[in-house]
C-alpha cells in the first residue's frame, strides 16, 4: 500500500509518500497564499524525488479542514480529480487530527488539543486522547472556551497553541501546521467512504450581491 498524503488548507503547502513502515518521501513549505501554484509542482517533484510513477499509489488523502475556504478547495479538488483519474480511493483527514497525531509523536502519552486560530477570537479547536481517540469534535469555539479544554496533562498544537496556552499549565507542542506524512498515515488504514468533503466550522463571510440601486427592475417569472 503507498498512499500520497496532501494539505493545503493552513499556512503551509504539503506533499507525502507513506507506506505502511514509514515515510517514503516527503515536501513541506510554509505560505499563506499561492497553494494553487505550488501543489502541482510540488507534487511532481515528490514523485520524481521517490522514483515512483502515479499507477503505483493505492490511495490519496487529503486534508478537509477547518481552514482557509481556499486552501481546503484546492486540496480537495486536486486531490478528488487524482483519485478519480487512478480510479483509487480519495480519503478525508481534518487539520485538527493531522495535527494531533503529530503532537502525540512529538509528545507520547499525552491527550492533545488541537487548535487553529479562526480569528474574531474565535479558534477551531478539538481534543483528542493519548491514543487518538476524540474527546470533544471539531468545533468553532471562543478563545475562552477552547482554553478550558486545556490542561495540565494535555499538549497543544496548532496555530492558536500560544494563544491556548496561558494560564492553562498544557505543554506546547512545536506543531504548527498540518503536515501530508501525518494526514497520509492516518488514512492508511481507513475505510473508503467516497469523495471526501470539505469541513467547514463557519459560514462563509461572501454574500450574494443585492439588486443595484435605481437599475432596472427585473421580471418575475409567471407561475
């Protein structure tokens, strides 16, 4: 089994080779923009790196988010259109978990909040246990909120650790970002439920643009 892992949805643009023993090849660059221009090349150059051809994978996994609407649709959408093309399964990891699972290598035996900062003091926030099971799911939560989920025993990670941590007694972790060898390894093993979707905490803050003022009325349509 070699399953390609990928993210796009934070601060960072990722690419993964995994394989049931361990890490085959892997790409990682930080940026807040530009994950549209970088994923392709970067993924290319991985496969080229490892000397292995696309017809070899067996899966792809993809970060779902929460993150920046953007980046979680270019990774999707990358992601969706490979596995259709290589008629594999495409399987969805959140950044919370991806994240989690690299704190606990990190810091072994420890439950792990997970955290990315949403802004408007507002982070995406879930803790899971030393095994990786949830405690609490993904959620959109108020700084506050998300800090009492924290504890003496617990380990943050995520853009919003720093902002997790005070008062709090939790470890910080050096985690960051998501990283693709993470949301690869996590999919090894799981089912393959269809074309993964993004997850999104918040509405989108677009709105649909009203009528101009003063411009022509347009008709009804006749029932």
């Amino acid at each position: 089994m070699l399953c390609l892992g990928l993210d796009t949805a934070l601060g960072a643009c990722s690419a993964a080779l995994v394989a049931p023993d361990g890490v085959v090849a892997r790409r990682w660059a930080a940026m807040s923009t530009g994950h549209a221009e970088a994923l392709a090349p970067m993924v290319d150059d991985l496969m080229r790196g490892a000397d292995i051809t696309f017809p070899r994978l067996t899966r792809i996994a993809v970060t779902t988010g929460p993150g920046t609407f953007t980046g979680q649709r270019i990774g999707l959408a990358f992601a969706r259109g490979l596995a259709l093309a290589l008629k594999i399964p495409c399987i969805g990891v959140t950044t919370l978990e991806a994240m989690a699972a690299a704190a606990r290598a990190e810091m072994p035996g420890h439950p792990v909040l997970a955290a990315a900062d949403a802004r408007r003091g507002e982070v995406y926030a879930a803790l899971y246990d030393a095994e990786g099971a949830v405690r609490a799911e993904p959620a959109l939560l108020p700084v506050e909120a998300a800090a009492r989920l924290a504890g003496p025993d617990v380990a943050l990670a995520g853009t919003a650790a720093e902002l997790l941590h005070p008062g709090t007694g939790a470890a910080l972790t050096a985690i960051r970002q998501p990283d693709a060898a993470f949301v690869a390894a996590l999919a090894l093993d799981r089912p393959d439920l269809g074309p993964p979707h993004p997850l999104y905490l918040r509405a989108p803050d677009a709105k649909l643009p009203g009528p101009l003022k003063g411009g022509p009325s347009v008709p009804r349509p006749r029932r």
